[in-house]
C-alpha cells in the first residue's frame, strides 16, 4: 500500500538540497524564506546566460511563470532543459494559465521543450492546461470546473503531459494519472495571503530533491504545508492575531514541524483513477 514519504522532511533537513527557483516578483522572498525555513537552500536566479550552469548545479529546480516576459520564458526552457538532463526534478507553477493569449502561447511552446517531473496548479490553472494541451484554448475561457471534479481533471492532466499533478485548493489532490492522493487541512487563510500557492511549489519541489519515489513525496509535500497552514492559524489565534501574525506563524511552523508530527496530524486518503 503506498502512503506519504514523512521521511523526506528528515532527509530534506540533513542533506539540505539547492533548490533553483525562477519565481516572480510578487512571492520571491517569501519562496525563498519558506524553503530556508524548512531547510533547503534557494538560488533565485533568473538571468538566461546563466540558466544552464545554476540549474545543473542544483539538486532541484522550481519555474513559476508569473509576472511574465519573454526573457523569464527563455530562462525557464532553459533552466528545465539543464536540470531535466542533469536528472534532476522540475516542478513547473504555470501562474495565470489561460489569462491571456500571450501566457497560452508562451507555456504551450515551454511544456513542447520542457517536460516537467510535477505541475502544482489550482483548478482553474489544470483546466487552462489541458486545453491548451487539446489546442482548444482560444479567446474564451473554459467554463470553471467544480471542485468535485478536481481529482479526474488532475488526472487526465497527468496522463496527457506523462508528469505528476499537484492540484492546490480547499483539498489538494497529487497524482500520477493511475493513483492520486487526497490531503485534507490547512486553513482558510492561506487564500488571504498573497503566494501560498507558489510556496507550495517550491516546498514541493525540495521535497522531490531529496526523494527517489515522488509521488509519495509529493504528497508529503503536500500534507506539510496543510500542517503549517492550520498551525499557523491556531497561533495567530491565540495571540488575537490576524493575516500578518499568520504569515509570520507560517514560516515558524514551517522550521519547527518534524516529521512524527507531520504524520500525525496529516489526513491523506489514497484512491485509484478510472
């Protein structure tokens, strides 16, 4: 029976990977405090020149495509290319899927160069990628999908692109397009806070770094940041806190949690796709 990979949060803090992170303007610092917090090692580097020697050298590369121009593109098909051929994972945060003409065709020319080991989304990012993957994306957006269908749109993305899926929400939902993990939690107050999304992505990718088996990690991936989530907000509670006092607890649960905790008080639930 396969479950999470609480262990890789041990390994995570002993090996204390280099995690290459191309990320935006908007949540750079905070990507790159979490994973200092939680015990990687960020390099946010962006300038193409130098794509191929950092992303070889790291042992983990995140490409979050928000705040975009062409040159972040080019950065990210290259940085993916060198990381991929240097066996190393790619996590792929495809910010804004389908919020313009310009996004749609700049990430499907990234996902025809760059094929990633995990795509974090949320629902609407999946449903944009699959139909730019079925070239059905045009000037019109999709109509939004229910959140029930969360784990087959998930799933179909997986199969068609042959990569993981971390769909991000309410409930996440990380799968391989055959098994999919469910991981309840985390608190309400991650959508008050600018960047939870790509915080997650770089989380998940440090936790791929240090893993053989990523789906698993993934989902231990995962289940921490709910874990940090609803700690967060139990301590800015008590302190009669409110969104910043739960940024900052973020943060503090992300350098405290250890791995016996982080099985405890994770709920995951394993199911396999039609």
């Amino acid at each position: 029976m396969i479950e999470a990979d609480f262990e890789a949060l041990d390994r995570l803090r002993s090996q204390r990977p280099l995690i290459h992170c191309i990320s935006n303007i908007v949540t750079a610092a905070d990507c790159a405090n979490l994973l200092l917090a939680a015990g990687g090692r960020p390099v946010m580097a962006q300038e193409p020149a130098e794509m191929a020697e950092i992303a070889g050298a790291a042992q983990g590369c995140v490409l979050n495509t928000g705040t975009p121009d062409d040159g972040k593109f080019l950065a990210c098909r290259l940085a993916g290319q060198a990381a991929l051929a240097a066996g190393r994972p790619v996590v792929l945060d495809p910010v804004g899927a389908g919020a313009s003409s310009y996004r749609c065709q700049k990430l499907t020319q990234l996902l025809e160069e760059v094929r990633p080991t995990l795509i974090r989304a949320n629902l609407a990012e999946v449903q944009a990628l699959l139909c730019l993957a079925s070239r059905e994306l045009g000037v019109d957006s999709p109509e939004p999908a229910r959140r029930d269908q969360a784990p087959a749109l998930a799933g179909e993305l997986a199969r068609r692109l042959g990569c993981l899926v971390l769909l991000s929400g309410e409930s996440d939902c990380v799968t391989d397009g055959r098994r999919a993990a469910l991981i309840e939690g985390g608190s309400g107050w991650m959508s008050r806070i600018t960047g939870a999304g790509c915080m997650l992505s770089v989380l998940t990718g440090a936790f791929l770094a240090v893993s053989e088996d990523f789906l698993p990690a993934a989902a231990a991936a995962a289940a921490f940041w709910k874990v940090c989530g609803q700690q967060a907000r139990q301590s800015a509670q008590a302190a009669g806190g409110g969104t910043g006092s739960f940024h900052t607890a973020l943060f503090d649960a992300a350098s405290l949690l250890g791995p016996q905790t982080l099985r405890q008080q994770s709920r995951i639930s394993w199911l396999t796709l039609n």
